[in-house]
C-alpha cells in the first residue's frame, strides 16, 4: 500500500497531462481531417502560410489552388481550417 501511495503523484500528473493535453490535441486532428474530407471545388480557402485562393480542382490528398497570379498545387493539410472558415463566414 505505501508503495501506491509513493507513486501517486506521477500517476496523478500522467492522468492530468492526458485529459488536459492529449484528448484535446486528438479532437482537433478529427476536426481538421473533417474539415479536410469536406472541402469543395470552388471554395475559397486561406493556406497556413497566408496564401488565399479558390480550390480549382482536387485530388486524393492535393489541391490546385487558383490565385490571382497562377495555379498552385499543395498539400489538403496545408489549408488553415480556421482561417478558411472565417473567411467563409464573411463571404
């Protein structure tokens, strides 16, 4: 018994470290991958770095992004979730 109690502390902070960092950081990868599968041609996106654009055509895990000065190919995981959605929003 007294050895559970000298390794209570650690196993206190492994529990509070999992819910107050772990869980959350697992909900916010299933909102971007949501948001990732819903994404639509024609779409008016804002990449991570800054980038805005609209989806001009869609791959399996790329995009061509049309900007006012081109077509750009990248990533789905490179398109800021939230700042698409604000832009969205406005619009």
């Amino acid at each position: 018994m007294q050895n559970l109690v000298q390794y209570l502390p650690f196993l206190l902070m492994f529990v509070v470290i999992y819910f107050f960092m772990i869980v959350p950081q697992q909900k916010r990868i299933k909102k971007e991958k949501a948001f990732e599968s819903s994404l639509k041609v024609g779409e008016k996106i804002i990449t991570k770095s800054g980038l805005h654009g609209k989806i001009a055509e869609m791959g399996e895990t790329t995009i061509v992004v049309e900007t006012m000065s081109g077509k750009l190919k990248m990533e789905k995981s490179a398109i800021s979730m939230e700042m698409s959605a604000a832009l969205n929003k406005k619009a």
